[in-house]
C-alpha cells in the first residue's frame, strides 16, 4: 500500500528507536552532545548493566550509537554518544512521532463522547 492508501501505517517510527528503553537512552544522548559515561546513562534511564549493554548494542550495530571504551586508572570506563547518522535519523523519527500524536489528538478531538456500554442482565 503506498502511504496515502494506509494513514495509519506510520512507516516513519524506526522499531530501533521506539522502544521506551532505547528511546531513553538515545533521548539523553540526544541532551549530551559530548556523550555520556556508562554509569550515567544507567542512571537517567533506570536500566541495569545488562539491560543497557544490550540495547546499546542494538543501537551500536544500527549505527546509531559509538561506544568508546578506556581506562580511568584501573577502572574501565565506556563513553557513549549519538553518531552523526543516530542524531540525524532520531530527528526523523521525532517529527515521524510527532505526526502520530497531531493525527490521534485530531482524531480523538473529532470523536463524540463514548456512550456507556450496555450489561446484559445477569
């Protein structure tokens, strides 16, 4: 179906970035141009170690994100930031969502007041 024939398809939505945990953490890359620390990231996104290693990795083989990984004295470090190419792709999908949620508010703008559903009596 071309897009006019399905309105409601909304093709622009890319699966990678719309899914809430990596939509937090490409959000908060977004605001940190300079990249954040792993531990940093963890936080602002309210993800554990492997929750976050897993879908940095999905983001990482999109070409989304880079993981730069280094040593603070003893301790591993990783830094993580938007690539040219994730930063150009999520505005896409922002002005993609923010079609969805012009479409809904209009539609549901449009509708008339639900009437209560009718029981059966028992």
């Amino acid at each position: 179906m071309s897009k006019g024939k399905a309105p409601y398809a909304y093709e622009g939505l890319d699966r990678v970035f719309h899914e809430r945990a990596r939509l937090g953490i490409v959000t908060s890359l977004a605001g940190h141009p300079q990249g954040l620390g792993f531990s940093e990231l963890k936080t602002l996104c309210g993800l554990t170690d492997g929750n976050l290693a897993r879908h940095l990795q999905v983001l990482d083989e999109a070409g989304f994100v880079e993981q730069q990984k280094g040593h603070d004295g003893r301790r591993a470090v990783t830094r993580c930031q938007l690539t040219d190419k994730g930063r150009e792709r999520f505005g896409a999908y922002l002005v993609a969502l923010q079609d969805v949620v012009r479409q809904a508010s209009q539609a549901n703008d449009r509708a008339p007041a639900p009437r209560p559903l009718r029981t059966r009596p028992a």
